[in-house]
C-alpha cells in the first residue's frame, strides 16, 4: 500500500508540473481571444537553425464567422527575423469535440507585421516581458 500512497504523490506533482499556464495575449478584430500557455515555450532546432515554438488556444466564442468555438494552435517563431509559421492547430466545438486538426510537416514561416495579431503572437513567445497589451 505504501508504495500505491508514493506512486499517487509521484503523479499528483508530475501533472501538477505540467499544468498549462494560460495567458491572455492578444484580442483579433472579429474577437477572437488568444493566450499562450508560458510553460510550453521551448527551444529547438532544425537543419535551418533555431527557433522557439509555444501552444496557444483561442477563444471563438464571440467570433460569429467561425464554426469552430476554440482552437489549440502550435506556433513556431524566428525570433531575429520577425518570422512565425504555424506547426500544428485542432479546432474545437463548443461541447470539446473536434472539428478539424491538421499537423503541418514543414513549417511555412512568415514575417509578421508590427502592431497585427501575428506579431502579438510572436512576441509572446521571444519578448514575453513585452508582449502584455
């Protein structure tokens, strides 16, 4: 039994440790609100260099131009070249099912525009001191 009370601990801590940490980000003008979960910012690489990536979600539920209520959005950013491309996204409908997902194997990035929604995401990954609007 003892070792069933330290395996309880073991995992309570572990899912503890790996619980989102959603912060609002930014708002789209069809109202459509983002936040990046701070402990999925990671580094990595490929063999055309380095870049950070970060899960976001949206909240589409004032977006009446959407079928979908939320997303989850994987995004890749080049911090130094104002690029960010999107790696991964999963739509939701209101009730949690999903709608539609897609997992992307090369990465199209873009350069994002100051003072859009895009930058707003970039941001928050590379300056997240910042980012806050």
């Amino acid at each position: 039994m003892r070792i069933s009370w330290i395996a309880l601990i073991l995992a309570t801590v572990a899912t503890a440790a790996s619980a989102a940490e959603w912060e609002f980000v930014t708002i789209s003008a069809k109202d459509s609100a983002y936040f990046i979960d701070r402990s999925s910012v990671r580094t990595a690489s490929d063999v055309y260099g380095s870049y950070k990536m970060a899960w976001f979600k949206t909240d589409d539920s004032q977006n009446k131009s959407v079928k979908y209520r939320s997303s989850m959005l994987l995004y890749r950013a080049k911090c130094n070249a104002y690029e960010l491309g999107l790696a991964q996204w999963i739509d939701y409908d209101a009730n949690g099912v999903v709608l539609d997902s897609n997992t992307s194997n090369y990465v199209k990035y873009q350069v994002v525009a100051p003072e859009t929604v895009g930058y707003s995401i970039l941001s928050a990954i590379c300056w997240p001191a910042d980012s806050i609007e």
